[in-house]
C-alpha cells in the first residue's frame, strides 16, 4: 500500500470515527407530534435535544417524508402583540452541555403537506441535521391528546 492510499484510509476512518462521536452527543428526548385532526393539513413536534459534547452545535435542518414540507419554525411577536410563526432557516443553538426545548409556542418542527393524517400512537420517521453531529434520525410519537401550555394553533404559509 502507497503512502498516498494510507493516508487516504487514515483520514477516512477518522472522519468516520469523528462522525460517530459527533452524533454520540445529541439526545432527543420526550418527543411527540401532532396535528389538529383527521383532516389537518400541517402538524408540529416537540422534543428535548441535549447536547452532550464540549462544543456548540445547531440544529440547521429536518426531513421526513411524512409532509411535503418540514422546516424549523419559531413564534415571532410583532409590534402589536401578534404572535406569527415563522421558517427559522438559521436553525437553533445547542448550546454545549445544554439542552434546547422545541416546544408549543416556541420553536419546533413544522409539517406542512401531510402526506397522511397523524394518528394517535403512530411514529413519525424524522431526520434531524446538525452542523457537527450530523444526521440523527429519530421515531416521534404521535401525541394528539397531549396538553401543554404555549398552545400550537393552525398554521398558514
């Protein structure tokens, strides 16, 4: 083997090895979505990300083939008191050795386009994107009966 190929395998198996680490420090915990009926167009999830690792990291994206549309989305208060929900296309900050609640009311993930209705107990496949940790792919359960406070109204784009 060349020195060339060597180092090539080296630098493969520690981006690999740094991948892994990386995904190692993201924690999703008590997730669950939901939408507002049989005939909802867009639904919403929530959940707990823990950052265990000594750097920053961020929430940059999210996929799932469950909605035609799936971004990260925040409520925004206007000037006269109006709260708007709106693409936070920056994403969130996970700060180190935090943790960064997506909640009702506040950021969360936006399904838009339901490909079908949520049902109660079902999973929704999610795949969330970090700029460091990379994919983490998760199984949200779907929560139509759950209350919280912060309430998470219909949404219009």
């Amino acid at each position: 083997m060349s020195l060339t190929s060597r180092l090539l395998t080296t630098l493969a198996a520690a981006t690999i090895a740094t991948a892994a680490f990386a995904q190692d420090t993201i924690t999703v915990d008590d997730a669950y979505a939901r939408s507002s009926g049989k005939t909802a167009k867009a639904g919403a999830a929530f959940m707990m990300i823990q950052n265990t690792g000594a750097t920053d990291d961020r929430l940059i994206g999210v996929e799932s083939d469950a909605a035609a549309r799936v971004e990260l989305h925040t409520h925004l208060v206007d000037e006269n008191g109006v709260a708007k929900m709106t693409h936070v296309e920056e994403g969130f900050v996970i700060p180190a050795g935090e943790m960064h609640m997506l909640k009702r009311g506040g950021d969360h993930v936006m399904f838009m386009g339901l490909t079908a209705p949520f049902e109660q107990d079902a999973m929704v496949p999610v795949t969330l994107i970090f700029e460091t940790a990379g994919e983490v792919e998760i199984e949200i359960p779907v929560d139509l009966e759950r209350k919280d406070t912060g309430g998470h109204s219909s949404h219009s784009n």
